[in-house]
C-alpha cells in the first residue's frame, strides 16, 4: 500500500509540474509580447524577468523586457564617448540632422578647449522603460519621476531626437553658443539636454519649458 501511495503522489507531482510548466511558458510569451524584443527572451526564468536591479553600470532587467539585459545596443553610454564616437548606438542612432549639428558644434568647441561627451543619446523603448522604473524608485511616484524621465513612448530620446550633454563646461559654452547651431535647451531642470530647432540659427531658442511635464509632447 505505502508503495502505491508514493506512485500515485509521484504521477500527480508530475502532473502538477507539467501544469506549472505549461502556464509559466504561456505567461512568458504573452507577458514579452508587446515589445518583442526577439528571440533572447524565450527561454528566461519569470523569476528572472521579473527583477530589477539598480546597481549602476551592470546589465540590468526591466519588467517586460522578458529578462534581456540592458547594454549598449540599447543606447546604455559608458563614461567618456564624444558625439564622434561611432561605436555606440546612442551616438549613431541619432537623428542624423541633429549629430551633424552636433558634431559642427563640438569642432567649434574643441578651439575654445571644451569636449562636447554624450551621457545619453537615442534610446531604446527598454532603455527608457528602465530609467522611469529606477526614477520611479528614487522619486516615490509615476507623477514624480515624469518630472525627470520621459515615460516610455513619449521620450524624443527613443526617436533619437535629443541628446544630453556633459560635463558642466560643456553645457555652459552649448548654452551660450548653442542656438547658432540650431542646438537648444528645452527644459529649464535639464541644462544637459538639448534638441535640434532649425530656426534658432536666425530666430534664437524658443521658450524653455521648466521640466518635461510642461512639455505638450509627454501628454499621453
Ligand atoms: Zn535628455
């Protein structure tokens, strides 16, 4: 009899398991669906999916992104590229118009000793996803971090139409010679962060916004 027991709890464990098995596969594929990041994320634990890590600099995890880590294909900038750096995704993903300006402003820059480094470029959806998710963490709600970071989908840095520019000195001789290259500042709280505006070259920068919630383009 004992024996019979442990055959039939062993056939109903197995049972259970293929359930389980069963059901998680289906989670993950509808769960990776919507932004079908291809084919990576196939075979990744939900366990795994679900974690998001902060730690700065190592590959991190969003939710929905089906576990692929975050890198530099997705637009991640490590320290010390320039806008003539053409290894990043972030540099050579940008609006084509908008890195030509840049880079005829960095030459101008380089002869008055100034360095004109990328910390951030064209982004990818996931990206994007990951730095609302570590605003929302840091400034407590959605409302907050949209003060900040752009939610996902509305950010002209996935349409590789903005770029934010470091370090300090370079952000003050941009804000001071900017707009001759049609290279302006957009929001008052983002003095790094500059978009292409054709007509500033003879009309000068329009009105800055005093963050991005101001910005009719982040209304969803
Ligand atoms: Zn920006």
């Amino acid at each position: 009899m004992p024996l019979v027991a442990v055959v039939i709890a062993l056939a109903a464990a197995g049972v259970v398991g293929i359930l389980a098995h069963e059901s998680l596969g289906a989670f993950s594929s509808s769960a990776a669906s919507p932004l079908d990041t291809g084919s990576l994320d196939a075979a990744v634990p939900l366990s795994t999916a679900l974690q998001v890590r902060s730690d700065e600099g190592l590959p991190t995890r969003v939710p929905g992104s089906g576990g692929r880590a975050v890198g530099t294909t997705d637009g991640k900038v490590p320290d010390g590229v320039t806008i003539f750096d053409d290894h990043y995704a972030a540099v050579t993903r940008l609006d084509p118009s908008l890195l030509g300006a840049l880079r005829d402003a960095a030459t101008d820059a380089k002869g008055d000793g100034i360095t004109l480094f990328v910390n951030s470029g064209w982004r990818s959806r996931t990206y994007q996803e990951e730095l609302f998710a570590e605003a929302v963490t840091k400034y407590g709600s959605q409302a907050q971090a949209a003060r900040w970071v752009a939610r996902p989908g509305t950010s002209v840095h996935e349409a590789g139409k903005a770029v934010d520019i470091g370090g300090s000195a370079a952000d003050a001789w941009l804000s001071a010679h900017g707009a001759a290259y049609g290279l302006c500042q957009i929001y008052r709280n983002e003095a790094w962060h500059y978009e292409l505006r054709l007509r500033a070259i003879d009309d000068g920068c329009p009105a800055i916004y005093a963050d991005p919630t101001h910005d009719p383009r982040m209304q969803q």
